[in-house]
C-alpha cells in the first residue's frame, strides 16, 4: 500500500510541472505569448526591412544594374569592337579546358608507370598524355613519354619529348640519360638519311 501511495506521489510531481509549461505556451497558431520574445530570425528580418526602408531600394534580386556603355563610347574607342570580336574568334578553336592539378597528373604518371613495367606502351603513353593535360610542363611525364614512343618506333617524337624534358629540369635526375637516348635518337637519324644500316 505504501508502495502505490509513493508511485502515485511521484506520478504526481513529474505532471505538475509539465501541465504548469504547456498552459505558458501559446496556441501553435498564434505568434509568441506576452511573456516570450520573438523568435531571431523574425527580428533579424525585421531589422533587414528597416534597413531597406532607409535606403529606398529593395534587398531582391528584382532590382536592376545598369551595364550599358556610356553614350559616347563608340567615339572615345572606336576600335573596342574589333578588338572584342578578335578576343572572341581566338578563343572559338577551345574545346576542352583542364585546370593545373598536379595530383591528378602525378596519378597519371603513376598509372602510366605501372602499364610501362608491363609493356602496355600504348596505354602508358596515353597516360603520360593524360598527365600533360593536367600539368603541361610535368618533366618525367615528358621523359616517360619519351621512352614510350621509342618503343613504339616513333623516334621523332621520342627526341622533342626528351628535349622538352631537358628544357624543363636541365639538370634534373634523368638528365643524363635523356642526352644520351638524344645522342642515340640523332646517330638512328643521320644513319637512316644516309641509308646506312647498322649492326
């Protein structure tokens, strides 16, 4: 008996101060009771139309900003068109745009890499191109490119590739090797225009 006279007690002091909150609140219909500020982001607008009311304009996207040219421009610069319509016509020849992302192109010469070392030179190569994409002065992209195309037989390519490789990092760590594959690429050429064959 004692134990359901404690329990009904208890019940009775958890609902007391429960039904004393809900009779504060106001009906879900009507804005804050008398005692309650209004919520911040009604006082945040209102201070917003305030404002707008002092400066005269709305704070919409409606309100219009004038870009015409002055009246007089076409007399002050009598060549602007031409030289839009020039700046226009040079950039219609863009068909694709690559940011620089050296990671990307790192990523490339890494998978460029792994296809090299299992003589996949075909897709090495296109690699190697993917990584000058995305960073067109990459040096081992260029000197791996290289290599590639002396494998596929293309020597020509070969050369300006490790040329550019020796223009980027002239004293780089493949360096010597790149001037020696020139030398090499140079001694095919002059024995091939001389109609030389060699060993």
């Amino acid at each position: 008996m004692l134990r359901a006279s404690l329990l009904a007690l208890l019940a009775l002091g958890f609902t007391l101060p429960a039904s004393a909150q809900m009779q504060q609140l106001p009906p879900s219909d009507q804005g804050p009771g008398t005692s309650q500020a209004p919520p911040r982001y009604e006082q945040d607008k209102e201070r917003e139309r305030e404002r707008d009311k002092e400066a005269g304009e709305s704070s919409s996207r409606d309100t219009k900003i004038d870009i015409s040219p002055p009246q007089d421009d076409d007399k002050k610069h009598p060549t602007s068109a031409v030289a839009v319509s020039e700046a226009e016509a040079d950039h219609t020849d863009v068909s694709e745009f690559h940011p620089f992302n050296p990671q990307k192109a790192a990523k490339d010469v890494e998978v460029g890499d792994f296809y090299f070392k299992r003589k996949n030179y075909r897709a090495a190569l296109a690699r190697y191109q993917d990584a000058l994409l995305w960073k067109n002065n990459h040096a081992e992209a260029n000197f791996r490119m290289a290599q590639c195309l002396e494998k596929l037989d293309n020597p020509d390519e070969a050369a300006v590739h490790y040329q550019e490789y020796l223009k980027i990092l002239p004293q780089g760590p493949l360096s010597k090797e790149a001037r020696k594959e020139l030398e090499k690429l140079k001694g095919k050429s002059a024995t091939a225009s001389t109609g030389e064959s060699h060993p």
